[in-house]
C-alpha cells in the first residue's frame, strides 16, 4: 500500500500491508526508501543516478541534453529525471522530421537507439558488495507497454556489466538497487527494490528489512521462476472494477496490485496500467488478466 506517513520506516511503500508481509519486523529508526521520492531524498550522496542523462555518459553512449541535436537518427527521447517511472515521456524518435517536435522540452535528453532484451536486476547490496540477485525479462509491445516479465538468470556477461558499474559508482551503498538494461547497457538505475516484494517470500523481506537496519544476510533460497502480467487500458478513459471480480482474480494468484486511478497520469505513451498479476503459475497469470479485460471490455 503506498501511503504518505514520514513516520512509517517504510517510505512511500508498506509492504506489511500484503498478509504475507505483515509480521516483517523493522527496528526502531530504520528508514526503508521503497519509492524513488523517498530514495531521492534519502540518499543524498547517490541521487545523481535518477538523472538518466548521467547513467547515459557514464557508459559513454552517444547522448545530449535537448538543443543540442544528435547527428543521426532513430534517438531516444526521455526526461532527465523521472521520478514517477513507468517510462514516462520517453519515446523513440526515428528522423529529424520527428526530432524537430520533440526541440520545446526543456529538461529532457536524447540517447542512441539502443536494441535487445530489456531487463530488470534486482540487486541487494551491502556496502557495495551484492548479497541477492535477481531479474526479470520484459516482452515490450511497443510505446513503453510490457505484455509481461518472467524472472531469469541472464547471460553474465550482462549482469557482470552492471555489477562492475555498481562497484565503480556505488561502492559504499548499502540497500536494494533497480537497474534497467536494454541490450548490454544501462539505461536507468533506482535506489529501491524493483519486483522482490511480489514473489510472496517473508524470509527474503525480512532479510532485505535487516541490511537497511546494519544486520547480516542470511537467505540462501534460490527462488522458482515467477512471472507478471499487466492489464492495460487506454489513456483518458475512466475504469471501474467490480470489488467480486477483483476478489475472484486475487484468490488465484501470488500478487495482486489494483492501480490507484489518481496515478494514470503517470504511465507511458502506450497505454494506462489498470492491474498488475503475479503469480509462480504462469497460467494463472494469464486466466487472471483474461477475466479482468473480459470484465472491462478492453
């Protein structure tokens, strides 16, 4: 449940709100960034890195910020800095044609076009050193909509790239770190936890709730390939759920995160995310997803 209690040691995000999580104990003064404006306000030292245009010229990719115009095209177009993820106002632009559109947005940058597989690493990190690892694929539809992300081991050529950029620039962290790879590059990075919240595990929580509060890691388990599956809906269009249905889809799955509407605006240019289904049964996934868009006629 996301709330706005400064008081709550987990920032802007509880997961004791889920049943499975709701016994996680938290040690007195311990903060846990699990927004990225909670993680923005509490790492001072590391908040560099939500300023995608810096994660770009670290690798050395060709980039700029807007008005200074790429060379060739296609490009990346993105906000330096988007707090409210969910690839909020980056598109591809494939000409000058279409660049020339794209020359009035101040606080934005361009990238190269960057292809592959686009994933997500998990990553727990105690003084620099990762302690747990994990990551999921996307299977991207286009204009920044996901049909779906199943967890994986990836190549390590892959992961061993973004360890060696966590060590070089985040040495003396200590906490949950996001990274986004598309091919072999990094094209954001967050100071919070992606999706270990969703595989329902109390152990690997609890553990994740110890390294903020300076305590050893002690979960070994490897965890079993889990999967997420989003419903979208169209942007400008008002969505109501049946309280039955949603309670239908949940009893069958492992997470279950209904979208709260006052946040539509922050969803990317392919569509609004109603929902967002997981489970250890990729099947399940899929009936859930189907009843829900039956029930919303998307």
């Amino acid at each position: 449940m996301f709330h706005a209690d400064k008081t709550n040691p987990f920032q802007f995000y509880d997961p004791r709100s889920l049943a499975c999580y709701s016994d996680l104990v938290v040690p007195e003064g311990v903060t846990i960034p699990t927004t990225d404006e909670a993680a923005w306000n509490h790492f001072e030292k590391h908040r560099w890195i939500y300023l995608k245009l810096n994660v770009a010229l670290s690798q050395e990719i060709r980039c700029a910020p807007i008005g200074f115009d790429p060379d060739d095209y296609p490009v990346f177009v993105k906000p330096i800095c988007n707090l409210l993820g969910m690839g909020v106002g980056a598109r591809k632009v494939s000409n000058y044609e279409e660049y020339k559109g794209c020359q009035n947005l101040s606080g934005y940058f361009w990238m190269e076009h960057l292809e592959g597989e686009h994933l997500s690493h998990d990553f727990v990190l105690r003084q620099g050193e990762p302690v747990f690892y994990s990551c999921f694929r996307g299977h991207s539809v286009g204009k920044g909509v996901f049909d779906s992300w199943e967890s994986l081991n990836p190549e390590n050529n892959v992961k061993t790239y973004v360890q060696n950029w966590l060590e070089k620039y985040l040495g003396d962290y200590t906490g949950c770190v996001n990274v986004e790879t598309l091919g072999s590059k990094i094209i954001e990075c967050h100071l919070r936890s992606g999706d270990l919240d969703k595989f329902g595990n109390f152990d690997l929580m609890q553990n994740i709730t110890n390294i903020y509060a300076g305590k050893t890691w002690n979960f070994k388990d490897e965890l079993a390939p889990f999967f997420l599956y989003p419903v979208w809906g169209e942007h400008g269009k008002k969505y109501i759920l049946d309280q039955a249905v949603i309670q239908q889809v949940r009893q069958n799955l492992d997470f279950c995160q209904i979208e709260d509407p006052t946040t539509y605006y922050a969803n990317p240019a392919g569509g609004v995310r109603i929902a967002l289904l997981g489970s250890y049964d990729q099947k399940k996934c899929r009936e859930g997803r189907k009843v829900l868009e039956e029930h919303l006629k998307l």
